[in-house]
C-alpha cells in the first residue's frame, strides 16, 4: 500500500519526494527483490533514482512504522489505485496521514500549529496542516488544528502510538 501522496502516481507528489510502501511482513522480501529487478532495468534510463522507503508491519528497529494491528486493517481494507498501486481507503489515509506528520519524525517542522509554541527551522516539505483540515472535511469530521488536538483525535479513534512507541518517538 502505498500510504499517501499517491494521487498522481507514477509521478511523484513533488520534485526531490520519495514514495513509501507498507507491506506485510511474509511479502516484504518479495517486494524488495521485485523493486531491485526494476530498478536494475531502468537504471541506465534515469540518471536519477526515486528513494523508496519500505516499511514491513513489524519493525527489525524495534519501532513499527504503524501500529501492526492497524496497519494489517489498512492493507486488509486497501483498495485499488493510481498506476496499478494499492491505496488506503479514505479514512485508513486520513489516519495514517496524520500518524505520518505527528509521529513519524514531523513534529513541529510539519508546520503544525502547537499550544507549546515549538519553532520550525524550516518551512515543511508538505502543506500537512491543510492536508489534513481538507480530508477531514470531506470525511465530515470536526478535527482541531493544534498538534494537540490531532493527538487528542488519535488518541479517541485508536490510532495514537502506545506510551512505550511515544517515549522512543520523542528521543528523535
């Protein structure tokens, strides 16, 4: 499944972007070997490569990407996309597109707003804070707009980090 930014696939969401993968954990040595086939036969055609990042349910690092549970649901409930791919369904991206600029090494250079103030160094790579007011509005969901409320929502529906994954999240 590929988690988010797919809406123009095969074209990358923007120039310098990467397209990351969830796979399960009995396929992702299938789905490495088939990327490394590919790539081994467009190498000579692009002087450029597409970083990829492949996440397997379960995590040799010690973190998941996401929860394992709700990521087996996300590819459980995965529908077809763009460029053959498999996308989540709305409310599975929602989740997860949240989950990305929250926890996974966002923080505050996602460009969302916290009660607690914290600076960004940089302007985001991605409009995350509008991204994510804009598909809650279509879902019909009241969402807030601080770090903090998206947290709280997390939280509510099932989908925030156990305490243990928050602590190492939070040593990044």
């Amino acid at each position: 499944v590929v988690p988010r930014f797919y809406e123009e696939l095969p074209k990358l969401h923007r120039d310098g972007g990467d397209l990351d993968l969830l796979v399960a954990d009995e396929h992702a040595e299938k789905v490495t070997s088939k990327i490394r086939s590919f790539s081994n036969k467009i190498t000579d055609q692009f002087a450029d490569s597409i970083p990829i990042g492949m996440h397997a349910i379960s995590s040799a690092a010690g973190i998941p990407y996401y929860p394992p549970q709700l990521a087996t649901g996300v590819l459980e409930r995965s529908i077809d996309g763009p460029a053959a791919s498999r996308i989540p369904v709305p409310l599975d991206d929602f989740h997860m597109f949240i989950y990305h600029a929250l926890y996974h090494s966002k923080s505050y250079s996602s460009g969302i707003p916290s009660i607690y103030n914290g600076k960004m160094e940089n302007p985001p790579e991605n409009d995350y804070a509008g991204l994510i007011q804009k598909k809650a509005k279509e879902l019909g969901i009241r969402i807030g707009h601080t770090m903090e409320d998206l947290d709280y929502y997390m939280a509510k529906v099932g989908w925030q980090p156990k305490r243990d994954t928050l602590a190492k999240i939070s040593e990044r």
